[in-house]
C-alpha cells in the first residue's frame, strides 16, 4: 500500500464521485491542510500519472478524478458497475487439453484467464458471463487447434440451471469471507475527534488497513451482473459501508 493510493479512495469517496462524476470542491480549508500534510507533492505526483486534474491555482482548488484514478481507487474495478452491467444470457466457455510438453503454456493460461476473473468448473473447463474481445489475442496460438483449445457460447439447457453454474465455478464462501473481514474492518473505524490531528494519525494508519482489506476481498470476486449473484452474498453490501466509512474520513480530512 502507498500514500497513493490512500489519497485517492479518499478523494473518491469525499467527493462521492460513484453518485456523481463532475468536478467538486472536496477540501474545505485547502491552505492549511496543504501546509500540514505536504499535499502539493502528492497532487503533482497523482497529476504526472494521470490520476487526478486539478484547476489552476486560485482562491479555491477544484480537485477531479480521470477514468484511471477512479479505477486505480476502486481497485481496478467499479463493483457497482459491474453488478449494474446487462447480460445476455450466454456464458462464454473456454475448454482446453494442453499436452504435458507444453505445461509452462498451460500455466500462462490458467494466470490469464485467474486475472481475468473466469469462473472454474472442472480442471479444463473455464467460464465467464462477458463477451470477451481479448480472448482472440490472447489465446491466437490455439485458434485452429480444436483438439487443443475450444471458445464456445453457450446457454443452460432446459432444467439446468445459471445459479449452479455460478456455485460451481466460484467460490463464494471464500469471497464472503473476505468481505465479511471487510466489514469487519469498517466496523472498526476511527471516531471522529474535535482535535484533527490525533484524528487524522489514527485514520491515516487504519487507510492502509481499509486499502488492503477491501483489494483482498474485491480481487477474488468475478463482480458478476446482479441476476447472477447467489444468495447470501455480501459484496454489495461490503461496498456500500466502504461508502459510508470512506465518507466519514472525507468529513475529516475535508475540515
């Protein structure tokens, strides 16, 4: 974790950028909260990576996440996106039969479609509930080898089921478990102080313990469309008290 990335879950959920994208004033007494925290340096610093655009200097500082910030903020995905997405029906299948001679081939696989957030159903049967438009990139050395590799389409037949295929190829205990640590972790969340500074070291150090805890929960879930998520599952509800708790560390750090 680096300050970074801190700044940036910060000034995402400050300015509640997920409810509304256009530009805020997120810091009230920008001057001397400049001073205290050297926020200069970092502004400069998430500027040249194209985190961030900042207004021209004035009585007041108009702060604004790109496309990129917010993604790097959000952990490299949007949850409430993901969930909001429309599906089609089709699950995308990739089946494969790699000999033993090609086991480093086989292992680049399985770590490009784990990234990619494919679901597992049998030991060469992998799933996804997406279009996938780098698949033909990725996987063009198969591409007219059916006996080796196979990209299909496909719907769940008559008296099969979505919701056992998602059960099957995720798993779900582990991912509500991560976010039940989450929440767990949210729970546990500086109050706010009258005094900012004793505040703001406490939520300084418990940023860095919220980043980490929210990216090991969020990493092992595929974000499948709402239509598909199980019964019982708490990614949602995770999301929305990191809302909540992020906000309240905007409120301080904002004074």
């Amino acid at each position: 974790m680096n300050k970074t990335d801190d700044w940036l879950a910060l000034l995402l959920y400050a300015a509640d950028l997920l409810m509304n994208p256009a530009p805020a004033k997120i810091l009230a007494g920008y001057e001397s909260w400049d001073y205290r925290r050297r926020f200069k340096r970092h502004l400069r610093h998430l500027e040249q990576r194209q985190l961030i655009q900042t207004s021209p200097p004035a009585s007041a500082r108009r702060i604004q996440l790109t496309d990129r910030g917010r993604l790097v903020a959000l952990g490299g995905r949007d949850p409430f996106e993901c969930w909001r997405r429309r599906w089609d029906g089709k699950w995308r299948i990739i089946m494969f039969d790699l000999p033993t001679r090609r086991q480093s081939a086989r292992v680049r696989l399985i770590r490009w479609l784990r990234r990619c957030h494919f679901g597992y159903l049998q030991r060469s049967v992998w799933v996804h509930p997406d279009p996938m438009v780098q698949v033909r990139q990725a996987l063009k050395e198969w591409a007219d080898d059916a006996e080796t590799m196979m990209v299909m389409e496909a719907s769940c037949a008559l008296g099969f089921s979505n919701a056992a295929i998602v059960v099957g190829a995720w798993d779900f205990t582990k991912i509500n478990k991560g976010y039940q640590e989450y929440l767990s972790l949210a729970d546990k969340a500086p109050p706010l102080k009258r005094k900012a500074d004793s505040a703001e070291a406490a939520w300084v150090h418990w940023l860095r313990q919220e980043r980490a805890g929210w990216l090991d929960a969020v990493s092992a879930d595929p974000l499948l469309p709402e239509g598909l998520l199980p019964k019982g599952y708490l990614g949602q509800q995770a999301a929305a008290a990191r809302q909540a708790v992020l906000a309240r560390a905007g409120e301080l750090f904002g004074r």
